[in-house]
C-alpha cells in the first residue's frame, strides 16, 4: 500500500504541477493577446489612414510658388500672424514683412486706417488670429484672395487682399478692389 500511496502523491504532483503550467501558458497567452491586440488595432488603423480625413497618421504637405499671387499672400499672413504671435508682437520683423509685401504707397493708408481705428491694419483687428486660410478669389489686372481669420473661439473673419503684378499687396478690406 506504500507504494499506492507513493504513486498516489506522484501522480498528484505531476498533475499539480501540470495544471500551474496551463495556468501560467493562459497567462502568458493572456498578456500577449492583450498587448498585442492594441498594438494591431493601432497598426492597422495607420495602414489605412490615408488621404485628408487621416487625422494625425497622414503627413500634411504645404506647397507655394513665388511667382503666385496666392501663395505669396498666404506667405505673408502666415509669416505675419507668426511674427504677430510671437515674443515681443513681431517687433522689427512685422515692420519688415509689411515693407516686403505692401506696396510702399499702399502701407501708408495702412497706417493711417491703424490710427483712426486703433487696431491692426493687415488683420483688421486688435487680437492675433489662432489660424488662416487663403483662398483664390479671380484675377483681373490684379491677383485676389479672401483671407479668412480664425480666432480663439472658433469664430472667423474674412478679408479681402489685392496683389499687383508686382506681388506687392495694394488693398485690404471687406471688399475687393474691383467690387461695387
């Protein structure tokens, strides 16, 4: 019967000892499903992320030509607004974009529209916008874009600006040169 009862404890050793190996099996298996399922979600949603709808997986891409009108008045206001945003409101550096982009004649309605105003000129307000877009609005004997301002609240404004020929900005206002 010794022997029954040495067998007896071997057998359940070998079988307690199985069944923490199963258990420790599950619990691994268990932790890698569990870390690797997040991991595939995560992949496969970037793999798929492509075009504008993306969110932050797709990599934005930002394309300008000087000889356009468009893209130098986007140059400008984003350049501006930057200037505008930063330490010290730009300083020297705004005073230089305006004498870069706007025609000289036209920077001293500018100014003049500042004083009675008391606001800025180019943004045609008091604050700094939190972002823009500049849109094509035609082109006659001039190029023309709407600027639209996004401030901190979401609200927008919208802007009219007139490039000459000679990529210099020669109106800024709630219309267009050639409006009526």
């Amino acid at each position: 019967m010794n022997s029954n009862s040495g067998n007896s404890n071997a057998f359940s050793t070998t079988s307690t000892t199985a069944r923490r190996r199963g258990r420790r099996a599950a619990l691994i298996a268990g932790l890698v499903a569990a870390t690797a399922l997040p991991l595939a979600i995560t992949a496969s949603a970037e793999a798929t992320s492509v075009g504008p709808t993306a969110g932050t997986a797709a990599f934005r891409s930002v394309s300008g030509q000087p000889s356009n009108s468009v893209s130098r008045i986007a140059d400008f206001y984003g350049a501006y607004i930057d200037a505008q945003s930063g330490p010290g409101e730009g300083g020297n550096l705004v005073t230089e974009l305006r004498k870069y982009y706007v025609d000289a004649d036209y920077l001293t309605q500018i100014e003049a529209w500042e004083d009675a105003n008391h606001a800025d000129g180019v943004l045609r307000a008091q604050n700094v916008p939190a972002k823009w877009t500049v849109t094509d609005n035609g082109k006659a004997d001039h190029s023309e874009a709407v600027v639209t301002l996004t401030w901190g609240d979401t609200t927008t404004t919208k802007i009219v600006v007139d490039m000459n020929r000679d990529h210099e900005i020669i109106h800024i206002g709630d219309k267009g040169i050639g409006s009526k």
